[in-house]
C-alpha cells in the first residue's frame, strides 16, 4: 500500500452501481471488481455510480461507530468540541473529545480535567487504537478520502460514455457534480488537518503530505472549475434530468432540491466565501474585537479577506435556492432517522440521548427567542462535571415558523449539508460588522432571525458597539447554524478554543455541577488542537516523502 492512500482501498468497494427504484436508490454494487466496465457503460450505470459514490462513500460510514453516517460521528465531534453537545457514552472518545483542560467556577474554584484533549488524541492515534474505536482523527478523514476517490472513478469513465440528449450538458453535469464533491472534501479535509494529500486520478499515488492550504486551494480549484462547468452548459432540460437522478428523491424536499446552474453557482460562491471565513483567525475573546491569539496554525483575517468574503457572499445562496440536503428515509438511505445526524442523535430526554445539548449552547438564545421555548425544554437534568444540562431537545415536533432543531421521525428533520442561506447572511453580517458597517451586518442577523421564526426585536439601527455587535453575530452563528458541521470552526478562528495562556478561553459561560449548582460566570480553557495531525493509519501505511508537510501538528 506503499505511495498509495489507503481509504481508496478501503471504500471504493462499496460504490453504488444501480438504482432500479426510489427504495433501493443507495444499493451498491462493487467496482473493483472486473466486471467494473461492463457494469458501467451506459449513461445510467454513470448516474447511479455518481450518486453512490458521494452519499454511500462519502457519507455512509459502513461501519459499527457511534451513529451511523459520516454526519453522527464525525460531525459530533465538532459539535462537542464547541461545547454545544456533550456525551455520556464512551465510544470512540466522543465523551472526552470535547472537555476543556479546566474551567474555573463563580467562586473561583479551579476545576481540572485529568485527560486534555492534545495529549488523549496524541495517545490515541495509533492504528490498534483505530481498530479499537478509539482514534478521533480516523473517521472524518476516512470518509472525505473515499468521497474524492470516488468522484476520481466517475470522472475518468465520463470520455466512455454514450450520453443521450444534449450529450455535452450531461456529461458536463455529471462533471460539475463531481468536481463540486471534490471540492468539498478537500475543503473538509484542509479545514480540519494540518496536512493532507492531494489524489486526482483512479489508483492515484502520493505520500507527498501538503499543508492544509494547500488542500483548500486544491478545494478552491475544484470549486471554481464545478463553477465554470455549470456555466458551459447549454440545455436546462438535459442538465436538471440528470443532477434530478443524481440528487436522491428523499432529499429534494424543503430546501433541497434540483438546483439551477445559478443557483448551483451561488452555492459554490458561499463555499468559497467559507474556505476563507473558517480558515483564518478573527479572535472575539472576552468581548475583546482586538484579542489576539499568540500561537495558532493559521494566520488572521485582514481587510482584504473581509472584503473577498463580502464579495463571495453577495452572490452566495439567496433566500428560496436550493440547496444541498439530506433527509431520512425509512430503508435503503445514508442516515438514519435515529442515528445519522448529531441533531437526531441529541433529540429526546437528555438523561437517554447519545448527545446532549449543552448550558453553552443555550444561553446564546436572546431572551423570548421562541426557537428556544419551541425546541427546547428543562426537566430531569443531565449530570456531568462538563457537561451537565438541565435542557433537553424535543421530539417529533412541527412547525411551520419557528426552525425545528432536530427529530427522530423518519424525513423529518432537514440536515444541510453544504451551505445555506443562514450561513450566507451571517458571513454577510460578520464581514460588515468587521469592515465597520456595523448596522448593515446587524440587518443581516436580523434577516436570520425573522428567517428562523426566532422573534426578537431587530437589533440592526439601535446604536450597538463593535463589541455589542460581535456578541450578536456570534450568538446567532451558534444557535442558528448548529448541527451544520461549523460549530467548532467557529469557536477556532473567534479564539476561544485555544489556551488562555495564548490569549484564547471562553468567558462568561453557565455550567451545571454535579450537585446541580448553577454557575453564571465560568471561564473555560479548552486549550484544543486547532488543526489535526494526519490518522496513523494514513502516515504509517502511507509514510512522508521527503520535502512533505509534517503529519503532526508542529503548533502543539
């Protein structure tokens, strides 16, 4: 396996070959075998591959973890590392994953944590520890891997195929899809690692280990050349018909849909517009604008990044597109209604929920926010020296104008895979807050807020500071953007992850004790990794050339 990155082995056997009907729309089939050529070569057998390749390789784990689908596990660990989820269960580290190195109480009290994080992932990253469930930096990367090797199967076979119709706009949509899944794994991958590598063919080899920039540039490419793809496409029919078959049914409903190329292009430019946003730092410690974070992995936003983003995000996702989605489906999907998303997985009574949502999370809701009242109730707390809680996430619940959080029944809750409307406004909303229009960012938070049913008065026009802005742009970015795999790259560049001795910590927070005392005013020091090293079983299978990056974060 030398040279060779080993989730390409490890997934591209699950690659989904046909889809016959709705219900066995994510069946697969196994292209490594040498029947790979024989069953794809039509332009169906193409479609259903494409399709298989990003929803069962890319987001389907295969696998016995916690939850079952790359956005339970994976995801909760960001989630819980943003200190909106904390978890009783052992699996996988998810319980320990996210606990600061101490927190200091209202009455001073210091309380430490006896396994920091660093060194638990340190530990851990071992190949046995893999085998054994207990490698963090395992799982996102194994699925963003296979996602690319995927789409590098589809595109090559794309020259071979007899397309019908307008044969140049199906084969150019089937393109952009992938070169759009490319994009966001490598994005994924980039925002997430230190290093990485860069594969862009079938049985590609590398074992040359870029920096994480180099990764999101790649990302950029990929993003820029789906974009450019989508523009040469000449017949709307042929184009829909096609990413129609590639988008499960069962997602294209609420927000999720069969997008145009102009809407399709808007998302690419939100995606844009956040590989810049997630990936440089813009510290709001102890409402301080001006913190500084003395020792990262990455440098911090200037004038000219605030402007790239206000300009991405001008022609990012607008309010009625469509967007990438998922929902549940009772057979035969990628996520389960039960056990796909961290928001399915914290839903229920918070003493028997795998996830369960934190004091952290809540007091970011305004006063009288009825997504608060709605979504959430108190009854029967959660006791942990962390993680304690005295809310729980409803069940089953409809409504029709306040945003629903999460859900166990099957297709209820929406998971948004990509980007959204509310992330595009609020990238909107922080890079004019930051660029000085502070009430022009304002509006946009209260255009989110109106979108989500919260009912708080609007703040934009009431004569905020830069810092009283800050405070309502990131509580807002919390509790409306929660679950979408954004949560812990928030809390990163906004500095509040990093030791306190860094200039980094969180301030401010509630946190229930075990003897169910109520603290208002506690100070967190999470003192986190900012960007992971590579997984064991990537670095030793796959060991460095020389001239790469390094596979271990050299910052910590």
């Amino acid at each position: 396996m030398n040279k060779h990155n080993f989730l390409y082995f490890l997934f591209s056997a699950v690659m989904m070959i046909a889809a016959a009907a709705c219900k066995k729309q994510l069946n697969v089939g196994n292209p490594n075998s040498p029947t790979l050529q024989a069953n794809v070569n039509s332009e169906a057998g193409l479609i259903s591959l494409a399709k298989g390749g990003v929803y069962t390789n890319g987001f389907d784990n295969g696998d016995s973890w916690l939850g079952d689908s790359y956005f339970s596990l994976p995801w909760g660990y960001q989630e819980a590392m943003a200190d909106v989820v904390s978890a009783e269960a052992s699996n996988n580290q998810v319980s320990v994953i996210g606990l600061p190195d101490y927190a200091i109480l209202d009455d001073g009290t210091k309380v430490p944590n006896p396994s920091p994080q660093i060194a638990l992932i340190r530990t851990y990253n071992t190949r046995p520890s893999t085998g054994a469930g207990n490698n963090v930096l395992y799982y996102h990367w194994l699925n963003m891997y296979a996602l690319n090797s995927a789409c590098n199967l589809v595109l090559s076979l794309v020259p071979d195929i007899k397309f019908s119709g307008d044969a140049a706009s199906r084969a150019n949509t089937i393109k952009a899809w992938c070169y759009w899944w490319k994009g966001y794994a490598y994005a994924s991958i980039g925002t997430m690692y230190y290093s990485g590598l860069i594969i862009d063919s079938v049985n590609g080899a590398s074992n040359k280990y870029l920096l994480k920039d180099s990764l999101l540039s790649r990302s950029n490419y990929y993003y820029n050349l789906a974009s450019s793809t989508l523009s040469s496409i000449t017949s709307a029919s042929d184009y829909s018909t096609i990413l129609g078959e590639l988008i499960p049914t069962f997602c294209q409903s609420g927000n999720g849909g069969v997008l145009t190329t102009a809407m399709w292009i808007r998302n690419i430019n939100t995606m844009l517009a956040r590989n810049i946003l997630l990936n440089k730092l813009s510290p709001f410690v102890n409402n301080d604008p001006a913190a500084t974070i003395t020792k990262s992995s990455t440098g911090t936003m200037s004038s000219g990044d605030w402007n790239n983003v206000l300009t991405l995000a001008a022609n990012g996702i607008k309010k009625g597109d469509f967007v990438f989605t998922g929902r549940s489906v009772a057979s035969n999907g990628f996520i389960t209604a039960s056990g796909g998303t961290v928001a399915s997985m914290t839903t229920g009574p918070n003493q028997s929920t795998a996830f369960k949502i934190t004091e952290r999370f809540t007091q970011n809701f305004k006063p009288g926010d009825a997504r608060l009242s709605s979504n959430f109730y108190m009854g029967g707390n959660y006791h942990s020296t962390f993680g304690g809680t005295r809310y729980s996430l409803k069940d089953s619940l409809s409504s029709s104008t306040t945003y629903v959080y999460g859900g166990t029944l099957v297709g209820q809750y929406e998971l948004f895979i990509a980007g959204s409307y509310e992330e595009n406004e609020l990238m909107l909303a922080e890079a004019n807050i930051r660029l000085g229009n502070i009430d022009a960012g304002l509006a946009y938070v209260d255009a989110v807020r109106s979108s989500q049913g919260s009912g708080v008065a609007a703040v934009a026009n009431t004569g905020l500071s830069l810092a009283q802005a800050l405070t309502e742009l990131t509580s807002e970015r919390r509790v409306a953007l929660v679950f979408r795999g954004l949560s812990f790259y928030d809390s990163r560049r906004w500095g509040w992850t990093y030791a306190i001795s860094n200039g980094g910590g969180s301030y401010g927070n509630k946190l229930l004790t075990t003897s169910d005392v109520l603290n208002t005013n506690v100070t967190m020091n999470y003192n986190f990794l900012d960007y992971w090293d590579v997984p064991a079983d990537e670095s030793v299978l796959n060991p460095p050339a020389a001239g790469s990056a390094a596979v271990v974060n050299p910052n910590f």
